[in-house]
C-alpha cells in the first residue's frame, strides 16, 4: 500500500490548521483544475472568482478572497488527499495538485553563506584539518566570529573573496554565494510542478542527488510577496559537479519540482516576517529503514527574500502572470546511506516530508523521472478548459 494515502488532513495542514488563508488547486473529474479554499468545513472551489492561482495572487488582498469567496464544496480534504497518489487514484474523483498554475517557477541558489563557505573551506582543505583551520582562521579574521553577518556585494564579501581568489579557492559558487548578483534560474516549465502526496522524480540516469527543503515566496507581476509556499527543489548532485552548464539537466526533469501542500497568503496570521523567521525541516524515510533528518532556518540566509525578489523582476525582467520563487537552502546530505565515504542519494520509494509550523507538510515519494505520470496538461489546453467552463475574462 502506498504510505501516502494514509495521511490525514492533520499530518499536511499547519499547526493552526486551516486558521489562515489556504489556496490550492484541485482536478475535479469532468470539469479540470480548479481554485480551491482549505476551510474547517471542507474543500471549496472558489473558481467563479478566480479562475487561475494567478488571478488569485494578483488580487488587493488574495487572503481575503480566500476566505470569503463563495464556492461549492467539493469534499473533504482527507478524502482528496486518499485519492491523489497516482497508484490509489480513482479518475472518478478529485485529487490534489501543485498550488500554482500560470506562476513562472524561479529559484534562488547559493544563497547561504555560513553552510558555503564551510563547503569551501572543507574542499580547500582536502581533509586537512591543521590547514582547514588556517583557512577558517583568515577567514574570521576579515568577517569576524559571525558568518551569518556576511552580506554578499559587501566590502568584507570582496575582501574575503581577494583571500580565496589569492589561495586558490576561488570558484563560481563563490561569485554568486557572497557577490553581489544572486544565482537565480529557472527551476521548471509553468504547469509542470507537482503537488503534495504525487510521486517526485529524479532523472533516471542520476547516481547521486538529494532534497532540498526550501520555502517558495509567491510574487506578482509588479514584485509583490503575498504569500508562500513549501517546496522541494530536487538536486542531481553528480549532474551539476560534472558542469555547472549542465544545471538545467540537473534541476528540471519531469516530477522533479514539488510543491505545495498549499500557498499560505499573507494576512494578520501569517507575513513575510514569518516567513524570515521559519524553520524548513526534512525527513527522509527509505523502504531500506534508512531515515535522514535535517533543517534550513531562512534567519540564516544571506539575501533577504525581498532582495532576491528585486533581482529577479524589474526594467531587465517581467512577468506578467507572476512568479514563484524558491528561497534556497543551507541543508546538504553527507550522511552516509550504503557505503561509508558515499554519502546519501535518493532510492526509489523515498519518502520525503519537508515541513514548516505555518506552512504544513509537503510529502512526496521518489522515483525516477520516467516513471512519474507524465507531464500532459500544458497552457494550451488550460486556456481551453477554462474557456469551455466559460472562466476566461476580459481584463
């Protein structure tokens, strides 16, 4: 039996349940992907109001819409959440999807210096301990005793850099971890991401790669952050190490951008403070009885989520639908799972729940890329669907 249909509503939603303002997508048999509001007494389809998660986020306050807008009660959220893993799907019956739809989906890398730096010093080092402290001793000199303070663009950054460029140790990560432009890419085509409880893949070819526990902003087309989301940004570690020209390879396959459960929008209960203040925890559970567990607190990120926003959106870039953007993550595996000295990679069958006191539980089971449901529902036949239900609006 698939471990996922057993989750109840409690396991996914945040600790104040369904207090806040929770939007998510949901595919209704006979009608297709709709808007919907998590509310205590069910799943509504709020659609008639807006018809996109896009239409939504750009409203004057989505929050508000959340939890006002009338709709009809599809069902419960357990019985939507029994029926979406694709191996216990009945057609006949609603299923979850990933709560975003027009959104471009963007992600930000490299953007914790403290957990950077180290892999630096570590790399530099080959082992060495005696030279690793050298290292990590010049290093406090010029930054002092709190990396977290390291500001990328700032005249410490550059002088920590002139350090590592003079030893040797200089490298593109480096340039993008603590200069002053931020790594921001593309992580997956619009429509592609999947949702909570849906299988998340990994390229098959892939012999080395890990989760990365992140939390996604959702922006609007003129940069507003109304709210957010859990998100797992897959990783093929051996892909990106051989060539940082292959990171699109490395970041986008099919099933390989999860998201969800829900977008949190902000409103008295839940800010963009809160978010600067969470805790992102990850647990990874094999059928081997293998169990990995980490965090990535976003007090320690180097660029404030409002900082990679702007660097993301302006006279250089637009997006008019909006855009969903993963903040990053200072968590990397070492464990060892198999062989010491190996390290961890992802088997087939994985569980991974990545998790946030406001913004739920966000779990996926791996596999390989091929074999996922295969991405099939583009923009084009979105745009149909919604015109057939007569939901396409003059604007």
């Amino acid at each position: 039996m698939n471990r996922l249909s057993s989750l109840k509503a409690t396991d996914i939603l945040p600790v104040d349940g369904c207090s806040g303002a929770l939007a998510g997508r949901v595919w209704r048999p006979g009608i297709g992907p709709c808007v919907v509001a998590m509310r205590e007494e069910g799943v509504f389809d709020i659609s008639a109001t807006c018809s996109t998660m896009s239409e939504l986020a750009a409203q004057s306050d989505p929050a508000q819409v959340v939890k006002t807008a009338e709709g009809e009660r599809i069902a419960s959220l357990d019985e939507i959440m029994a029926n979406t893993p694709s191996d216990a799907r009945d057609p006949s019956r609603p299923w979850l999807l990933a709560p975003v739809d027009l959104q471009v989906v963007k992600a930000a890398g490299v953007t914790f210096a403290v957990s950077m730096l180290e892999r630096v010093i570590e790399e530099r080092a080959r082992g060495d301990a005696s030279a690793a402290a050298a290292i990590r001793t010049e290093v406090l000199r010029l930054v002092g005793d709190d990396l977290s303070r390291l500001r990328p663009g700032s005249r410490e950054a550059m002088a920590l850099k002139d350090v590592l460029v003079a030893q040797g140790a200089w490298s593109q990560y480096l340039e993008v971890g603590i200069g002053p432009d931020a790594e921001v890419f593309t992580k997956a085509p619009t429509l592609s991401s999947v949702g909570a409880l849906m299988d998340a893949g990994l390229h098959p070819k892939s012999t080395w790669n890990n989760p990365e526990p992140e939390v996604v902003v959702v922006v609007t087309a003129e940069g507003r952050i109304v709210g957010a989301a859990l998100g797992n940004d897959v990783n093929l570690r051996d892909f990106e190490g051989r060539s940082a020209l292959l990171l699109s390879k490395a970041k986008d396959n099919n099933a390989s951008c999860a998201l969800g459960p829900f977008v949190r929008f902000f409103d008295d209960s839940f800010s963009l403070d809160d978010v600067r203040g969470t805790n992102v925890t990850l647990t990874v559970e094999g059928e081997d009885g293998f169990k990995l567990e980490g965090s990535s607190s976003i007090t320690k990120i180097s660029r404030d989520p409002e900082d990679l926003v702007a660097q993301t959106l302006g006279p250089h870039h637009q997006y008019p639908d909006g855009f969903v953007l993963f903040l990053g993550t200072m968590f990397a595996p070492t464990q060892d799972r198999d062989e010491p000295g190996m390290g961890f990679t992802h088997k087939t069958g994985d569980i991974v729940t990545i998790a946030a006191p406001k913004l739920g539980k966000l779990v996926n089971r791996m596999k390989p890329s091929s074999d996922c449901e295969l991405w099939t529902f583009g923009l084009r036949a979105l745009m149909t669907n919604l015109a057939s239900r007569g939901l396409l609006k003059a604007h």
